[in-house]
C-alpha cells in the first residue's frame, strides 16, 4: 500500500490507513478513501484511472493462477503416460 500511494501520489485517509493496518487482509479501497474524494484520483495515459487499471492487473493475475492450476497443468505435473 505504501508502494502504490508513493508511485501513484495518492494520499489515503487517517481513517482508511488505521482499518488497512487493523485488517489488511482482503481489504477493499474505495474513492472515499483517498484525500479530496473521487476527484483526486490519478490519471494514466489515455485518461485511465490507476483503480480501474490495478482491477485489470488483479484480473489478469487470477486468470494467470486459475490457467495454472487447470486440468491440463495438473495431469502434465503427474507426468502422466497417456
């Protein structure tokens, strides 16, 4: 999180930091988290905003886990015979 908001220049909120710190595991960020609201958020290139593109990248590394852990994948990794 520290990482994200350092590259990104986003700032959270006192509050939105202290829940994060509580129970960091499956915590879910939204707009009203960030100083300034929803109009504070950064944009990338071709005015993408930076949640929709970390939305995209968290997709993609779930397909990447589930395409691992296919039928296929399993039965190669038992080095089967037939």
């Amino acid at each position: 999180m520290n990482r994200f908001c350092a590259m990104g220049g986003v700032r959270l909120t006192r509050r939105c930091v202290a829940t994060f710190n509580e129970e960091p595991v499956a915590f879910q960020f939204t707009t009203a988290d960030l100083e300034g609201g929803a109009s504070s958020l950064i944009r990338l290139k071709h005015n993408m905003s930076v949640l929709d593109f970390a939305r995209a990248q968290l997709l993609s590394v779930q397909a990447g886990e589930r395409r691992a852990r296919s039928y296929e994948a399993l039965v190669l990794s038992h080095n089967a015979t037939l």
